[in-house]
C-alpha cells in the first residue's frame, strides 16, 4: 500500500516511519510545526530520518494553533508540568483537537500524493491523557477518512496495542537511532528527565530492555504511577 506517514521527529512517530518503510510504499513523510516548544527539536529529526530513508518530507505550519488554542504545550501557554505522564496535570499539554486537524490535512495530502493510508503512530498508553488518541475517536476518524475520500484513505495504526516498550523494542529491531529522536515537551538543549514525556521515554526503554542513549538534565527516581486515591488528593 502507499502511504503517508505523520512524523513529528518524537520516538514513535520515527518508528512508525520506519515501519512503514519496511512494509509499504511511502510516498511521503509529513510533520506539522504548530508551536509546540518542542517543535524547533525534533522537526529537524523527522527530517533526518526521512532524508536517510530517502523519502519526501514536508512540514506544514499551523500558526493559528499557537495563536487561538490554550495549552502548556504551546509556547503561548505556561509552564510544561512534571511527574507521571498519567498525572491529571498532563491535561495542560492536551492541544484541543489537534489529531484532529492534523489528521484532516493529513487525509487530503495524503490522496493528493496518490496514498491510500495514513499511518500514524498512536500506541495503547496514548489514550491515558489525550481524548483524541481514544480508539473510540481514532475508529470516527478513519471512518470520515475513508467515507471522505476517494481514495478511501485508511487510517493505519501499527501500535495501537503497543506499550511504549514495545514501541522501543519494536524500533530496535528496525535498527531506528533513538539517539536521533526528541521527547521532552520543554524543548530545551537537552530532555529534561522530569516531565510526562520524558518519564514515558525514560520507562520505555526500562521496559524493552533497550539501553537509552538519551543525555536527561535529571535522571532522578521516576515518579509512581497515579491510583484513583492519590489522584484524588
């Protein structure tokens, strides 16, 4: 199948570029620079890999998500929060639809390019914090994709059942250097060790066993996991 791969330079979306090359034709690799801190980060990793790869990358500007959408993750919000990436304080780096929006331009560029899927890298913990990661949205989604085209666009998720583990053992095994990869939502020099992406990445590589090349400003103990009681303090 040809497809189109969203791919903001983050760990997953790496993978999942990677992964589409081994088993599709892609046509191109697409990223979106919306204002997100950590936009000037890893932007420039998603076009490394596409260019290693030697696939097409474009990158699409969303200036009016940084200008009309409230969110910590974006550089006219606050501060990014610390702790566990299941933490109800992660909620402020929620943008308001944004799979949304960038799956909508996606679906068009990608039957403009002659695709008929749209890969994106989705994974099983995503659902924690962002509504629009939830299989309930994700499964709309790709209906309205396909029904909206014609070509029928397929909306592709190779990991949706996948841990974040899973994702790094899964991209070991396609020989991805994490090293060339960016997590951390403040977007400073180096991953900060200490906020939900940065945790979420430090655990997965615990998990798959896969030694992390990652330099962290903090590599303090991880926070625990939230309950439904501590969360309710």
């Amino acid at each position: 199948m040809k497809v189109v791969v969203l791919c903001s330079g983050g760990m997953d979306s790496v993978t999942a570029l990677h992964w589409a090359r081994a088993h599709h034709t892609v046509a191109a690799a697409l990223s979106f620079d919306y204002g997100a801190k950590h936009n000037a980060r890893e932007l420039p990793f998603a076009a490394e890999h596409a260019d290693r790869l030697g696939i097409r990358h474009e990158i699409v500007k969303l200036d009016f998500v940084n200008r009309l959408f409230a969110s910590d993750l974006l550089t006219s919000g606050g501060d990014i929060p610390e702790g566990h990436y299941e933490a109800a304080n992660m909620k402020q780096t929620v943008v308001p639809f944004r799979n949304a929006v960038m799956l909508s331009i996606a679906t068009g560029f990608a039957e403009s390019a002659g695709a008929e899927g749209l890969v994106i890298a989705a994974h099983g913990g995503d659902h924690a914090i962002y509504p629009d990661c939830r299989e309930a949205f994700m499964q709309a989604m790709g209906d309205a994709m396909r029904l909206g085209t014609y070509a029928e666009i397929a909306l592709l998720r190779p990991f949706i059942t996948f841990t974040k583990g899973g994702i790094v053992a899964e991209g070991a095994k396609l020989g991805v250097n994490f090293a060339r990869t960016w997590s951390c939502y403040k977007g400073a020099a180096i991953h900060c060790g200490k906020c939900g992406t940065c945790v979420e990445r430090r655990e997965a590589f615990i998990e798959a066993g896969v030694p992390d090349p990652t330099a962290y400003e903090s590599t303090g103990p991880l926070p625990l996991k939230p309950t439904k009681e501590n969360e309710k303090d």
